[in-house]
C-alpha cells in the first residue's frame, strides 16, 4: 500500500507542477536561468544527444503534455505553423517554442529534484529507492528532449533572420 500511496504522491506532484509551469509568465521563461540554463560546451549544440543516446530516434514516442492541455504548446504545431508564416512571425513563434523548452525543462528538473525526497516520509529504503529512480527514468528524458531542441531552435531563428536579410538583398525582375 506505502508504493501505491508514493504513486499517487507523485502524480500529484507532477501534475501540480506541470499546471503551474504552464500558467507562469512567458517573461519568466525568456532567458537561461538555473532551472533552464544555456547550452554547455559539451552538449556541442545539442549533437551530444543525438550521438550518443541517439535521442532523434525515440523522442517522437515521447508522450507530449501539449497535445493534453490546451495551456501548453504542442510540439506538433511547431512544423504545421511555421510553414504557413512570414518571416517575422515564424522568428517570433520559434522564440515563443524556445519559451516553452525552457519552461518544460524547468518543469522537469524541479520534479526530478523532487524524487529524493521520497526517503523523508518513507522507511523503506526499497520503496525510496524505487520511487527516486522511477522520478529519474520519467523525467530525464524530457529534460533532454529540451536541451536537444533548443539550440537547434536557436540556430533556426538565426537562420529565419538571415533568410530575411538575404530576400531583402536580392534584386527583383523589376528592379533589374
């Protein structure tokens, strides 16, 4: 019964902290912070994620809180929007998706955080254990997922401006 009570804690848990992460300020999300911080050397751009735990091959199976809540935005409409937009509004929705890694990423470190403190209230180490490593295997992933996207998404938006820039420089028919 103690699993199924801590199962319950954490769900709840979960859910509580996804529903604040969703309603807090876009301006608290805007910049690298603590809970969301900038691309490391090592993570070389993200690429460390796709070399070596080949996460471009499983993060689509992801399940994506998105597509659940209405209040949170669903990575399937990054491709289906971006591709029907002008310049400055694909720049200003690729900045809002890197809002929302950062948002998700916090999201799921506080969580994950959270999972070593199923040993204060439970005297089974086993069960504590088990509740920290299922805190772990469940929100591990998802903080890579973020860190993998955003830097891509940074790269894009560099690129939208420049695509922008270039279209501006290139003379037309009529001005030939």
């Amino acid at each position: 019964m103690t699993l199924i009570w801590n199962l319950v804690i954490w769900a709840t848990f979960g859910a509580v902290c996804a529903f604040i992460g969703a309603v807090l300020p876009e301006k608290w999300f805007d910049h690298d912070s603590l809970l969301a911080p900038p691309t490391a050397k090592w993570e070389q751009g993200g690429g460390i994620y796709s070399r070596v735990f080949r996460i471009h091959y499983w993060k689509d199976f992801m399940p994506d809180l998105g597509s659940m809540i209405s209040i949170v935005m669903p990575k399937q409409k990054l491709d289906t929007e971006v591709r029907h937009q002008e310049d400055a509004d694909e720049k200003a929705y690729l900045r809002r998706f890197v809002i929302e890694t950062r948002r998700a990423e916090a999201v799921h470190w506080i969580i994950l955080v959270s999972g070593f403190f199923y040993r204060i209230w439970n005297d089974s180490l086993l069960i504590s254990g088990i509740m920290s490593l299922l805190t772990i295997v469940t929100n591990l992933p998802f903080i890579m997922i973020q860190r993998f996207n955003r830097p891509r998404l940074v790269r894009l938006i560099k690129l939208t401006g420049r695509r922008k820039t270039k279209k501006r420089e290139e003379p037309t028919a009529v001005e030939t």
